[in-house]
C-alpha cells in the first residue's frame, strides 16, 4: 500500500519528531561509515528554500538531498522523513518570527500585532496555510516561544486561561482563513493572467445580457456597492480590515465581561 504524503503537521512518529525539535541527539538514526557533512539546520533551510520557490510539491526527500548536496539515501540519517521534516520547518519559521516586548499597550493593539505577525509570516510563505494545523502543531521550540508571546498579548484582559486559549485560537483561525482567501485570489489570478478588474471588464457584456437587476435587487444595488468601493468583487485589504475589526470586537465582548 502507497503511503500517502503528509499534508499537515503532526502527521509523523510523535517521539522522533519531538527529540528532532528539541535537539536530542538519540533522534539521529545510526550510520555507519563517515561523519556528517552537513546540519540539520542545513537541511530544514534547503527545504523551505524549496517550498518557498516552488511550492510544497517541490518538497521530496530526494530535492532537498540534491539542494544540500548529499545522497537521496543519506538525507534520511538527517531527518527520518517528510512528515517530520514539515514539523522542522514549521517550527524553525515560528521561531524565527520577531517578538517584540508588549510594553504598557491596550488589548486590542496587542492582539492587532499578533494577527499582523502571523498575516506577514503566511503571506511570506504561502505553503504555510496548507500544513500549519491549529490543532496538531509541533511542539517545538519555536511553537512553544510563539505560544508563551502570544498568550501574554492577553494579559490584563480578565480572561480564565482556557478562554485565553480559545481566544487566541480564535483569531489565529481568522487569520489563517483570511490568508488563504487571498491566496487562492492570487493565484486566479495568475492562473488566468488577468486582474479582477480586466476579469470583470471581459465579462460585462455577457453580465449584463443575463443578469435581471429587478429578479435580484439587493444582489445589484449592494454588489454594485462593493464592487465600486473595492475595485472589485473582493478586495483582500478591506477584507482584512473589516474580518480583524469584528474578529476584535467579538472578543472585545467576552473581555467586557470577564
């Protein structure tokens, strides 16, 4: 039976892949014959070198031996497979994200900046929306110190600590979901080499024959609304502004009454 490519993190075996995070040395499989030449850090920046530009397909054992210039057989004396390697990667990006001291700032600049962090860190690289599970991460180094900066935007809200968490959940998962929106945007538009607003202009005609602005009125007076303010159907700048705006303002009222 073919063993199908893991797709999110947490996906390989629990006890390597931890002892590979944490730098344990008895995560290395035994080998014989001579010493390393390269690092594991060597071949963890190989493969987000890789998925950064090619995309996550790109990313096989077999590439990233080539990119860091040992045998396709070697690479696994490195790391034991794709799976745990996904969870390097991952983890090595969260750790290498800036984590800039709260100072005396309100709740809502704080988690402002959180949700930006994490916005520039998936639009960087893109791939990251397609492995980053919320429910299962690597609990690595780099998890753990995002984790503890992350939470401690909550201090001072009032919050029990299980709602901190769920809070927290709460706006990573809104922007993860507004980052692949304006990815799969993206890439429609790369797809058919045409901006939303050439799209639109090509499709007028036909729009206009088909479309009965008196069957659908709301769908007109308000589509024709949006589509003037924004440039187009949807804009990903006014959808992130308005989605962090009421994402804010629903934990707003859970801390009003904590």
């Amino acid at each position: 039976m073919a063993t199908r490519p893991p797709t999110a993190t947490g996906a390989g075996e629990p006890s390597r892949t931890l002892a590979l995070l944490w730098g344990d040395p008895s995560a290395a499989p035994r080998r014989r014959g001579p010493g390393r030449s390269v690092t594991v850090e060597q071949v963890v920046d190989a493969a987000l070198r890789l998925a950064d530009e090619q995309g996550l397909a790109a990313v096989t054992m077999r590439a990233v031996a080539e990119a860091v210039g040992v045998s396709a057989m070697s690479v696994y004396t490195y790391v034991p497979g794709k799976a745990e390697l996904l969870d390097l990667m991952v983890d090595t990006l969260y750790l290498r994200m800036p984590r800039p001291a709260w100072r005396r700032s309100g709740w809502r600049t704080r988690l402002t900046r959180v949700a930006q962090a994490n916005r520039e860190l998936l639009v960087q690289h893109p791939w990251l929306t397609e492995v980053a599970a919320l429910s299962r991460p690597p609990l690595g180094p780099g998890v753990m110190d995002k984790y503890e900066h992350e939470l401690a935007a909550f201090d001072d809200t009032g919050l029990s600590d299980v709602d901190t968490d769920a809070a927290l959940t709460y706006l990573l998962g809104f922007v993860q979901a507004h980052v692949r929106s304006a990815h799969d945007a993206a890439r429609a538009t790369t797809d058919t080499a045409m901006s939303d607003a050439q799209w639109w202009t090509a499709n007028e005609p036909v729009l206009a024959r088909a479309f009965d602005a008196e069957a659908y009125p709301r769908a007109a007076r308000i589509g024709s609304a949006a589509g003037e303010a924004q440039g187009s159907a949807w804009s990903a700048e006014s959808a992130w502004g308005f989605g962090l705006a009421r994402t804010l303002d629903g934990l707003a009222a859970l801390i009003d009454r904590a």
